[in-house]
C-alpha cells in the first residue's frame, strides 16, 4: 500500500494511467476508490494522482485538530515526495477547497483547476451544517452519511434514485446499524 508520512501523519495515496499529472482531491465522504469511475476514462490521457486527506478512510486520524491549510501542505509535500513539480487539480466538494486554496499559495505548480459542488467561503448555513456533521461523527458515526445526504441531493433526487444511499454507504465501508 503506497503511503507517505508528513510529521508523523501517513497519507495514503494511489496514481494510475499515463501522460500529465492530475490530481484527484477528495470530498469530505470520499477515498481514493471513490473516484474509480472518472479514473478509468482519465487514466488513458492523464497521470491520475488521488490520497485519502488526513482522518478520511486509509490515512491516519490524528488526535489533534486539523485545518484545510494542513491538508494544502500535505498535498505539496506528496506532490514533492512523487517528483510531481506541476500538476491538473480537480477537487470535488472539500477537495474543491483544499484546490482553491494550493493554487492560491502556488500558481505556479497549477496547469489547471477545476472545482467541483464546492464554496469559497463559509457562511452560517454552511456553519450549521458542519455542525451538525461533526455532531453526527462524534456520536453516531455511522449516520454521518445521512445527515450529509440532504445537503448533498435534493429530495427529489433521492427519490427518484433509490439506491443512492445504499451505494454511498457501500462506498465509504460503513453501514447502517440495526433498527430495533
């Protein structure tokens, strides 16, 4: 399993396919197998870099704290590590964030940013959500999938698809506990 420590943080990270690096940066519910999909149609046409950032599913869980800056220099340093002086950044959600924020600091090792479902500020809405998700994941972690899915899809999207959140439960290894 390839992996990378940063001061004491090891990182889990994957890279398939040929040509330009690209980087693949996580949502907040995502790991690397998340992006397998967008993966299989890049790899032929682009180096396809993804890591799990610090506390998602196969990197370390510090005890302390982290910020979005913490997992910008992660990111540098792997990028680093790999030889990896500019790249194509694609973040989706959180990774959209922890993009904006690597090209801010340094343009210079950006081909291209694209961002996904993702904000440049946060605002009370966004507060209370985060909330109310770290909430979910400090006493019930295994129904911060759906606190998050409303915020994610649209009712209406949620019931016209049926199996999404099976398939998103499925996807981040966990599962829903027993209803008594």
């Amino acid at each position: 399993m390839p992996e990378f420590d940063r001061n004491g943080v090891r990182l889990y990270w994957e890279s398939t396919g040929q040509g330009e690096p690209l980087a693949l940066l996580n949502g907040i519910l995502m790991t690397c197998p998340s992006w397998k999909l967008q993966v299989r149609a890049l790899a032929p046409q682009f180096h396809c870099l993804l890591h799990d950032f610090r506390g998602q599913l196969q990197s370390s869980k510090p005890h302390s704290d982290w910020t979005l800056e913490d997992h910008v220099e992660d990111f540098r340093a792997l990028l680093d590590h790999l030889g990896i002086e500019r790249c194509h950044v694609v973040g989706t959600s959180y990774g959209g964030e922890v993009g904006m924020l690597f090209a801010a600091r340094w343009p210079q090792r950006v081909r291209s940013l694209s961002v996904i479902a993702s904000v440049s500020e946060l605002g009370a809405d966004i507060d209370k959500h985060v909330l109310d998700w770290r909430r979910a994941a400090a006493e019930a972690p295994d129904t911060l999938y759906r606190t998050m899915l409303p915020t994610t899809f649209s009712d209406a999207f949620v019931a016209a698809n049926p199996c999404l959140v099976e398939l998103g439960l499925s996807l981040i290894h966990i599962s829903e506990p027993t209803r008594r």
